[in-house]
C-alpha cells in the first residue's frame, strides 16, 4: 500500500501534489546509512519543518544534534531549549502560524512537557507537529522506564512506533501529513534501540515550507472552559477515526500464517526480534502495530482466530494490559504481564525466543573473572574537586545531607566520592533541600549542574528565597551541559545575575575555581555560606575537561 | 554471507571508528548491515559495546543473539571475556592485551589472558605496544582491526578504501596513519599463525 494511501484520491490540489512528490521522490531516491535518531532528523528536514525544539536527553539527543548540523537544514530553527516544556510550547507556536515542527525529548521529559502536551491535543495544530519522545527500556541512561505510549493515549493523539531506521524516516513524513489532516499533534514513539542503532534508510527528496497561515477556528486555541468542553468533545468524537486510520495504516501490517495456535502481536522493534527467530517466515499469525491507537479490527480478527496471543513490546505492558482488560481477554495471553517475557527491561532476541519456545541458544559461560566497570567523572573535572572539598565539610557536620541532581555529578553518588544523597528528576536538589530544611533538617545543601538549574532549578530557588529557607546551593558550573555530550548550556554567563534577579543576596552568591590549589579557601566559604541562615548559591566554576579539550584542538587547526 | 560482530571496550577506546568502518566496506560490498551503539552513560570511562550485524540476506534484529557471536573483537582483554555469552560455536575472539585498569577490582590480567589463551580460536595480541612500535600510538583501535581483517568476510583492500573515506575529512596524514595501523594489525595476525 502506498504511504500516502489514508488519502484517497479525492481530487483535491493536496492530493496532487503528494502524488506529484511520491514520483519525485523515486527520481531521487538515494542510500544513506543513519541511525534511527538520524533517520527521524533527515525525514523531518524532508518534510518541510522549520523549526526543530529539544531539550538534550538520551537516547535523543542526535536528533536536535543531526539537524543542526546539515548543511540542507540552514534556516532551520534548531537552538537548544531550556527545557522540554519550552520546547514543546514553542513548537506549538511554529503549528499555530501553519508550519511544521519537531519537537524532541527522552522520555522523562515528557513529563516535564505535559502539560503543553496534553493540551496541544486540546487545542489541536494547525501546521503539522510531531512530538517525538525516546524511551530508555533497560534504563541504559535513564531513572526509570516509563513509556510513552500512555501518554499518547491520554493525550487521545494518534501514536507512531517505528521498526526500523527506514520506517523511522518514512514516518516524519507520514506523521506531519496525519498530523495536518487530523488537526492533532502526533506522538512518535522509539526506543534506544531504535534510536542508536545503523541501518540503511532510502530517501527522498524534500519539501517547501508552507507559508505562514492563521488557524481557521480561532477561538479552539483560547482553552476557555467553554471552549475546551467544545473541543474536547471533537477530541473524543475524533477517536474513531483515528482508530479507522490506524488499521488501514501501511504500518500496521496482519500477516496470515499457517499454525493458530499462536498469534503474535509484535510493538516496534518487537516485531524484527521475532522475525530474527524464523529467516524463512513466522508460522504463525503476526500482526505487527507501529501505530495507534490500537487497530481494534485486526485484534479481533487475531483473538478470533488464534487459540492464544503473545505480545511483544519494548517496553511496558501497554497493548497487553489493554488485552487483558479488567474481564479478562476473549483468548489466553502471553507477555509481560503473565512471564513469559520480563516484567522490566527492554526486549531482546534471546528472551523473544523463549517466550515463542524456542530451545534457548546455546551461549558459552561467562567468566567470573569479569567485574562491573561502571561509568566515572573524567580525570581533570571540576566536579571532583567540588565534592571532595563537600565531603571534607559534610565530616564537620554529620547531620548534613546533600541533595543532589541529574547530570554527570550525579556520579558522586559512585565511590570514591560516595558524596550525595539524591537524585530523583531534574530540579529535585535545590527544593527537596528546601523541603528537608522546612522540616528542620541542618544542614540541608544542593549541589546541581548549571544546565540542570536553568532546566528546572530557577523556580525552586525562587520558592526557597520567598520564604529565607537555610539552604545552601552549590551550581556546579562546567559550562555545558556535560551528560549528554557538551550541548550549550541555556545561562551560560548569567548564572549570577538569575541568581540575584531571583532574590539571592549579592553577598551570599560566591563564584570559586574548582582547583586543587583553592580547596581550603573553597571549604571555607562553603562553611560560611552553611552556617548564613537563608538562601546562599555558590558557584564553582570550571569548563568540562571534554569540552576544553574539544575547544583545543578546533583552535589548533 | 553473514557475520555477527560484538565490539567491546572501554569508553574513549575508539570501538565506534572500528564500526564505522566495517560498516563503510561492508557497504561498499553491497552487504545489508545493522548495528547498535551505545552512547550516553557508559563512556565516561565505562564498558562499551556495539553489535554489528553485515549479511548478504537483509537483517532483522539490531541486536545479536547469545550464542550468536561470529567474532567478538574487543579492544581490552577482561571486556572480551564480557561477551564470552555471545561467542558461537566456531565463533572467534580478536582482542588486546593490554589491560585498561580504571577499577579498583580488576582481576588478576595472568589470568584473564589464560581465560583467553584457552578459547580454541583466538586472535591475542598487544594493540597498544605495536602502536607505539610502529609510531602510530593515536590508531590502536585500528591495529585491533587489521588483526581481525582475515576472518570478517570482507576484503582486506575494502577495509583500507573504508579507512580512506571515513578518515579522509581528516587530512592526508590521519589516513596514512590508520592505514599503517591496519597494516601492522594483519601482519602481527599473520605472524601469529604461522607460529602456532
Ligand atoms: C527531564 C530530563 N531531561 C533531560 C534529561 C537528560 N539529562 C540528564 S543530565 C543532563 C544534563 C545535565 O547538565 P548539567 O546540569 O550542566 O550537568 P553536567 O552533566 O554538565 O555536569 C541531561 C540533559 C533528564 N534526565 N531529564
């Protein structure tokens, strides 16, 4: 089925020309070898965005990274945003003058950008808008494995899940298309695997940007109760549709087989770790969903047919536990939920193949000689002096606790250091060591990097200074945002003039230099702020030892 | 035609230019091909894998099955014995001597190198030394390379064209480094060989 079949020939002036480009398209068909991260990059360049909006996250980043740096995306909007709410709601603001626009995250920055989620599909788009969220199942680099299909479905947006590279690209530009028809954002789902992962990707030729158009219905975009209760009331009466869509989808593919006693529904990439089981086909029923919301027609179809199901997904349980129901599903199924798969962690061919009953490949052992090697603060990073001057002052204060934050001074927490107590979501330092210090705790410090403060930290200081909270907070201040590869940090420059534009007394905002040479005058000052009853920031600032040795070798050449 | 790869190492090591390109020569040949990385977390000086997948049949999964290993190419020795799981029947083991000791518990390296001196088909040799013998310490990881360019299906002229294209942005003298590098990989191999 050709991609651009849900629009049918209607005649109309959009139908030509997407037949005009599908013929362009196979004049100028041309192999590149991409990551899936890339792929997504490439396909939305191709389709016509002009603006790309991302906060950094793993696996994600190469997106934003891919697309800032192609010469064919100059005029692109592509700087890096704060954070993923700002992204997101700037994004929304390219689709409210009729353009088109990505928008990128990790997966925990979905819940960061929410809000502006959930309500984009309140509002709905006028240009088309692709939200595009990387899950991290196995939490490669991540804090947890949530997945971010639910959130498509809360949101009631149509939900892509590529499975491959070459589907990836071939889903921007399906995905703005649906996008613009349907009038609703959509979520376009990958997992690491996906996104870090080579494969060939066949593409094609690229399309104009539309000019600037005001939406047609103006007041949909002002949620006023009584306009929100209106237009929730298409959003729901939308779902049919969207459901019709779904299984027409080329995407969504049921492939008869021969042995019923089986059907397997395969999620994404799910369906090559299957495929990987049987080079000379799957005997069974396979229905493979790369988009929803789910293609009930197909289910059923499945369920009637088939006298059990296996459910394959790289990630939680979302399609099974709809299966399952409250009441139970209409034929046994098999998956996470019931452990035929693992309950956690992201899919692999080895347990696809057991959960099919396949005899388990025969591995060799491994060694017990091979120990854990896990990630460490570079040598020459600032952060290392920061806490083993922190550690030196916490010894004076056994009560003190550290609240820490997400970046790569969150390995602190690893030995040698053994240095914070926390890290839960990014912003979490500077008000769980408010909230611990409203409850008495002293001496309660937060130590956060300069991206991290200027993601989520700013409010929270504000909260902390509005009511003298006895906090100490340490922005360990690398300049860059060092985790994910040395993007450019949002308040690079500025960290003291947000820090006393926020409230912070000019006196107790202190600037050092994270060296060995300055740790007694550093632990001094730390002490000084420590014992100060209210809000005191001190900054340690010293460029990240990478990116000092990028900048090096640029300037050597 | 089919290989399954595993690349292992230690953050910083250079795996990733090794994938890069085999996957160039293997495009080159006209071989369908996936492969994983890892990025993020793991390279602060952690361990790093990639799996690399060149066929002449498309390919499915991204990822290799256990037992599924055709060679495990590793450029730190207690990281090849990581993958051991992956190693096929047959399946062969390229990797450094040289261990790269960033962990207070690192085992005894005597015995990591007798773990695999053991393996029936193994590939030992010190990545780092013959660097630095041959004045090319900057392309170790593609002396590991040349060491594994008999057994990867891929022709030895491929490789070195798939040098010149990936590092050829580089200038002039970064290619002829890392050609050199490959050079010495294959003839230590070689020697190797004709020993046993
Ligand atoms: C909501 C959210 N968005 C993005 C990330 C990914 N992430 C983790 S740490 C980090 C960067 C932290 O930078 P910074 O605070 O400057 O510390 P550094 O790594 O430079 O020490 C990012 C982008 C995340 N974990 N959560």
């Amino acid at each position: 089925m050709p991609i651009n079949s849900i629009f049918r020939n209607n005649g109309s002036k959009a139908w030509e020309e997407t037949r005009k480009l599908d013929i362009v398209r196979t004049r100028y068909m041309k192999k590149l070898l991409l990551l899936g991260d890339q792929a997504v990059a490439l396909g939305a360049i191709r389709s016509g965005i002009s603006g790309v909006y991302a906060y950094p996250g793993t696996p994600s980043t190469e997106i934003t990274e891919y697309i800032q740096a192609s010469p064919e995306a100059a005029g692109i909007h592509s700087r890096w945003c704060t954070n993923e709410k700002t992204a997101m709601e700037a994004a929304l603001g390219i689709s409210y003058v009729g353009r088109r626009a990505l928008v990128c995250m990790k997966h925990v920055g979905l819940n960061v950008a929410a809000d502006a989620f959930l309500n984009s599909a309140m509002t709905g788009t006028n240009g088309g808008l692709i939200v595009l969220v990387a899950d991290d199942p196995s939490m490669h680099s991540s804090q947890n494995e949530q997945d971010s299909r639910f959130y498509g479905k809360f949101a009631f947006v149509p939900t892509l899940e590529p499975a491959s590279q070459q589907e990836a690209y071939d889903m921007m530009a399906y995905g703005f298309d649906l996008s613009e028809k349907q009038g609703l954002p959509v979520l376009m789902r990958i997992t690491t695997r996906m996104a870090h992962s080579r494969a060939v990707v066949q593409t094609g030729p690229r399309r104009e940007v539309a000019p600037i158009s005001f939406p047609k219905e103006p007041s949909r975009w002002v949620l006023l109760p009584v306009n929100a209760r209106k237009r929730y009331d298409i959003l729901l009466g939308q779902q049919p549709e969207l459901e019709k869509i779904s299984e027409d989808s080329p995407y969504n593919k049921y492939v008869e087989g021969k042995d019923r006693s089986l059907g397997v529904i395969a999620c994404g990439i799910g369906h090559n770790y299957l495929m990987e089981q049987y080079p000379e086909g799957c005997p069974y029923p396979v229905l493979k969903i790369a988009q929803y919301p789910l293609p009930r027609k197909h289910l059923e179809k499945m369920a009637a047919d088939c006298r059990k199901l296996l459910i394959l997904e790289d990630g939680q349980p979302f399609v099974e536990e709809q299966m399952r129901g409250i009441f139970g599903a209409p034929c046994a199924v098999a998956g996470r939920l019931s452990g035929e798969l693992p309950r956690a962690g992201e899919l692999t061919p080895d347990n696809v193949r057991s959960a099919l009953g396949l005899p388990a490949a025969e591995g060799f052992a491994a060694s017990s000689l091979v120990m854990p090697r896990p990630p460490v603060l570079c040598a020459g990073c600032g952060h290392r002096d920061v806490y083993d001057v922190l550690n030196g002052v916490a010894v004076g204060y056994p009560a003190a606790r550290i609240f820490s934050d997400i970046g790569c001074y969150t390995l602190g927490a690893l030995p040698p250091f053994r240095a914070i107590h926390s890290c839960v979501d990014m912003g979490a330092s500077i008000t769980m060591a408010k909230g611990a210090a409203d409850a008495g705790l002293f001496p309660a410090v937060a130590v956060i990097g300069d991206s991290t403060f200027t993601h989520s930290g700013i409010t929270g200081l504000l909260d902390a200074v509005n009511s003298q909270a006895p906090i100490t907070v340490v922005i360990s201040d690398n300049l860059t945002t060092a985790m994910t590869g040395g993007q450019d940090s949002a308040g690079t420059g500025r960290l003291e003039a947000i820090c006393r534009g926020v409230g912070v007394e000019e006196a107790h905002i202190r600037v050092v230099i994270p060296i060995s040479g300055n740790r007694d005058e550093i632990a001094k000052i730390i002490r000084d702020e420590i014992e100060y009853k209210g809000v005191s920031v001190i900054i340690p600032r010293r460029e990240c030892i990478q990116t000092l040795k990028r900048n090096v070798k640029k300037q050597a050449r | 035609m089919k290989r399954n790869i595993i690349l292992s190492g230690v953050g910083g090591q250079g795996i990733l230019s090794i994938a890069t390109v085999i996957g160039q020569a293997a495009l080159d040949e006209g071989l369908s091909l996936k492969q994983a990385e890892v990025h993020g977390m793991s390279q602060r000086g952690g361990d790093v894998q990639s799996h690399l997948r060149i066929s002449s049949e498309p390919i499915a999964s991204d990822l290799i099955s256990r037992g599924g290993g055709d060679v495990i190419l590793s450029l730190e020795p207690m990281e090849a014995l990581r993958y051991l799981p992956y190693r096929s029947e047959g399946g062969w083991v390229v990797a450094n001597t040289a261990p790269f000791v960033n962990i207070p518990n690192y085992p005894d390296i005597e015995g990591v190198l007798a773990e695999l001196r053991a393996l029936p088909q193994a590939i030992l040799l010190d990545v780092d030394a013959i660097a630095k013998d041959g004045g090319v310490t900057r392309a170790a990881n593609i002396v590991l390379l040349g060491a594994a360019s008999s057994i990867l299906g891929l022709s030895f002229e491929n490789l070195a064209d798939g040098i010149r294209k990936i590092f050829g942005a580089k200038g002039e003298t970064v290619v002829a480094m890392n050609l050199k590098a490959l050079e010495a990989g294959r003839d230590t191999a070689q020697k190797l060989k004709n020993e046993k």
